[in-house]
C-alpha cells in the first residue's frame, strides 16, 4: 500500500446487503472496523440491511396501487428488522439517540407511501428517496454501534456529499463538486478522528433531490467517495471470498481470482458479475487508487485486488461471466439504406432511449444488423425503433424488427487473451461437444474478451463447458 510517510493510510470501506444483514453480521463489521482504525483512518459506506431495497421496492409498488394498508404491514416488519439490532447492539444512551431517529425514517416511509396511494402513481423521483431509506436507517444503525463500542462515529447521508445528474434511478456523480462536498463535509469528522459511516446508493442533484445510482449502486458510492478523499485503497466487503473465475451459483468449483486489471473488472460487471456495479472502477480509474474485494464473512483471506494493469502475464482467459436476461435483435435494410445509415439510426435509437448493448454483429452485404440488450429494455427499444423506421417498413426498405427472447450472452474475458491464436476455437469446440448452439459472436479488436449468444436454457452448461476447457 503507497502511503504518504507518518499518516495512517486512508482505506473506504464499502459493506455491502448481507455483510449487514442482521445484529450479529453488523456487530461483526463494527469489531472489523474498530480493529482496523487502529492502523489506518477508515471511512465507512454501508448498503441497506440484505432484502430491505427490495422490501421498500415492492412497498412503493404497492402503494401505487391504491394499497394503503400494506406499508403499514411494512413499516412494522422494517421496524422489528432494524429494531432487533438496536436492541441487541445499541447501549441505552445510543438507543436513546437511534431510536427516535429509526422511527423518524420509518414514518418517511409510511408518509411517501401514503403519498402514492393517493396518487396512484410512484415518480422515478419519489422511488429514490423511498427506495434508498434502507442505506438511511443502516448507516444510523452501524454508527450507533461502532460508538457503543467506544469508537466515535457518525452516520452520514450522502445526499450531503455525492451530487449527481438528474438521471433518477441510475444517477452519475457530477465529480468536481462531489470531492469538494465530500472533503468539506468529512473534514471536522476526520479531524477529531471519528469515522464517518455513510450511506451508500443515495446521492443528491444540485438542487438537493435525493438519487440513486442504480440497483447494487452502494459499489460506486464506495469508490466515489474513495476518489474524492484521495483515499489510499477502497475495499469492498461482500459474501464471496474475491472476484472469482466465474459466477458460484452457475460453476460451485469457481476459484478467486487474486488479482484483476482494471479493465478485466469493468468487462467483468459490465456482463452481469454481480460482484461490482458495472461503474465501480471509473471513479477510481485516474487516480489509480487500488480495489480490494474481500469477504466480511472470511476477513482472513487477502481477497481480489483491482488494479491498473495486470502483474501476471499468463496467456489465455481468465474469468467468464454471463447475461441471462437477454434480447437479439435483427434489422434488415434493403439496398437504398445503406448499412452505415441503418446503423446510425438504429444505434441513435439507442442512445436516445439511454440502452447499452450488450453484442453487435454487422453483415455488411445484406445490411443486417444484430444486437443484443437487456430484456427489461426490450419495449423501450421495440417501440423507439418502430417510430424511427416507421416509413421504412411501411415501403418496405426495412424489413420488421426480429427479435429472439430467452437468449444469454456468454463472455469469456481476460487481458493476456490479446495475441493467444486458438481460444476462440477452443471456446467453440467445448461448446460444440455439449450439443450448445452459438447463435452469435463477437470479439472486438482489444481482444479482451469474446461474447456468444447461446439459449438462455443453455447458460449453465455453457458457461460450465468454457470454464473447463481452460481449467479456470
Ligand atoms: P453485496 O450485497 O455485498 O453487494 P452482491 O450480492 O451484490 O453482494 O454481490 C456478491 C455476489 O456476486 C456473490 O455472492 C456471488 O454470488 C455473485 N457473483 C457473480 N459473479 C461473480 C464473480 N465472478 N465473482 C464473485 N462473485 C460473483
Ligand atoms: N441497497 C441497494 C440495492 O440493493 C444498493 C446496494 O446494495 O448496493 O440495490
Ligand atoms: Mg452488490
């Protein structure tokens, strides 16, 4: 770790759903902290206790509805949930200052949702402030034990240091006033030597409306805030031992990866490694701070650093990772609407509707075009593509828009694949000798990583086979 000479490092700690899910696993984050601070300065970002954005999710669905009662039901279960750790972990003067707080931020609850059923109708805007009271209530929560344990902490609210665009539900930090908002606000805290626990998810507009960065956000909010302390590292603290070769539920003999590149991590999330939000790494990329994925269930072990460029120069994959969920789309032109111009429009299309692709394939002679998308963005690009072709297909310059569901987009990545001739084949030949049809592929010319679209019914067996051609 590269530490400025006499000071203590600075290390974000970022604790993610079950590293806090219920007293005994937030007791055991506050006693990680509290023996940590005794060698570096750390600062804490706690996502929601595990289950609680889903809770508050539905509860706002709910009411939306016209259900009145059951955010009632709700705010009773979120009361016993956070309750039971005040309870078992907050001493008498601590719960004295919590309680009332806790309550406070339930009663939020109840008022929006109340909100809602009245109107029938729940705003992009209003789900943000709803859906991110859990990081609200844990951040309270864990500050309030690290000082029942005698170390001084405060919660903080990242409204006060994250400022964000308006993009409400997947909100991207404007980062100038970011790091002048997060130092300024940290500042005091820091210097009388008490650690801030912030919550993460959340951040605020300039105008001080609550966003949020999108679902599994609290990763970014760690690395943002890491970025703009300047911290030495930022750690995230999950479930799984490290970033390992590929996704545990789909291959249980996956290994940990010890050390990934920066790049290797963004390809990683961006296809679906739940592990990190896919903008976990921009935040830190310029500064090069390093990002370490450890378990709170398994301190112990050393976990995965992210760092600029890889160390190891071993050839070949090093991790695969896959989408389920996902669409392929065809369009075809006739020979009036050239490839670039149908391409232009369908990928403008896109861009206006705020969709990443997942894959492209082009062929050129017969100006079709294929891509493939999150299922969840299928209306928005089938219905976005009709308006923007809807002469074509009238006259018939553009043929319908084909799409094919259930399909899983396979990745199989690695920085050191760059120049290694014959993993494709490989790749094809496991895939191959399981009777699993690839039904489209792409490989961009950094070659750092290959995508297959096979069945969404064939992904387990898929990503298995891949993972054992390369012994990974
Ligand atoms: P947290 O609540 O700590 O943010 P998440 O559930 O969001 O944790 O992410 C951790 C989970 O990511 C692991 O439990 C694991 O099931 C899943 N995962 C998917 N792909 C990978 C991978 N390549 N390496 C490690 N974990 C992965
Ligand atoms: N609590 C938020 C979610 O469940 C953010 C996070 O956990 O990272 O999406
Ligand atoms: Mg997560």
């Amino acid at each position: 770790m590269t530490q400025t000479k006499g000071k203590k490092p600075l290390i974000v700690m970022k604790f993610g759903g079950t590293s806090v899910g219920n007293a005994e696993r937030m007791k055991s984050v506050a006693e990680l902290v509290a023996g940590y601070a005794k060698e570096m300065e750390v600062v804490v970002v706690v996502s929601a206790m595990g289950g609680v954005t889903d809770i508050l999710i539905r509860a706002a669905n709910q009411a939306a509805k016209g259900d009145r009662e059951n955010s009632k039901a709700v705010r009773q279960e979120l009361a016993r949930k956070h309750r039971a750790v005040a309870d078992q972990l907050l001493n008498p003067a601590e719960q004295e200052k919590v309680l009332p707080q806790l309550a406070t931020q339930l009663g939020d609850f109840e008022n929006l949702c109340a909100g809602f059923s009245l109107v029938r109708e729940v705003t992009p805007r209003a789900m943000d402030t709803l859906s991110s009271l859990g990081e609200l209530m844990s951040a309270t929560l864990e500050a309030g034990i690290l000082r029942s344990l005698g170390i001084p902490a405060e919660a903080v609210d990242a409204t006060e240091l994250i400022v964000t665009d308006e993009q409400f539900g997947n909100a991207t930090p404007i980062f100038a006033e970011t790091e002048a908002k997060t130092r300024q606000r940290l500042a005091p805290m820091r210097k009388k030597g008490a650690i801030p626990v912030v919550t993460g998810f959340r951040g605020a507009t300039r105008e001080g409306l609550c966003t949020t960065l999108g679902r599994g956000g609290s990763d970014y909010s760690g690395t943002i805030i890491g970025a703009a302390l300047d911290a030495d590292e930022v750690w995230i603290w999950t479930d799984v031992d490290g970033v390992m070769s590929a996704d545990p539920r789909l291959v249980p003999k996956a290994r940990i990866i010890p050390e990934v590149s920066y790049r290797e991590a963004i390809e990683l999330s961006f296809f679906g490694a739940k592990v990190l939000h896919p903008k976990t790494i921009l935040p830190v990329m310029k500064k090069k701070i390093p990002v370490w994925i450890k378990n709170s269930f398994n301190p112990s072990c050393p976990g995965t650093k992210i760092v600029p460029a890889p160390s190891d120069r071993t050839p070949g994959v090093k991790a695969i990772t896959s989408v389920s969920n996902a669409e392929l789309l065809t369009l075809s032109g006739k020979d009036s609407l050239s490839f670039p111009r149908l391409a232009t429009r369908v990928f403008n299309g896109l861009h206006l509707e705020d969709v990443t692709t997942l894959m492209a394939t082009q062929s050129s002679a017969d100006n079709v075009l294929c891509f493939a998308i999150h299922s969840a963005d299928l209306p928005k690009v089938r219905a976005r593509l009709e308006r923007t072709f809807e002469l074509e297909m009238l006259h018939e310059y553009v043929g319908g828009i084909e799409v094919m569901s259930k399909i899983a987009i396979i990745v199989a990545l690695g920085e050191n694949m760059k120049g290694t001739a014959g993993l494709a084949g490989r790749a094809f030949s496991a895939l191959g000798r399981k009777g699993i049809n690839i039904i489209a592929i792409a490989q961009g010319s950094s070659e750092l990583s290959i995508s297959f679209a096979v069945k969404s019914t064939d992904v387990k067996e898929a990503v298995k086979a891949i993972h054992d051609e390369f012994q990974l």
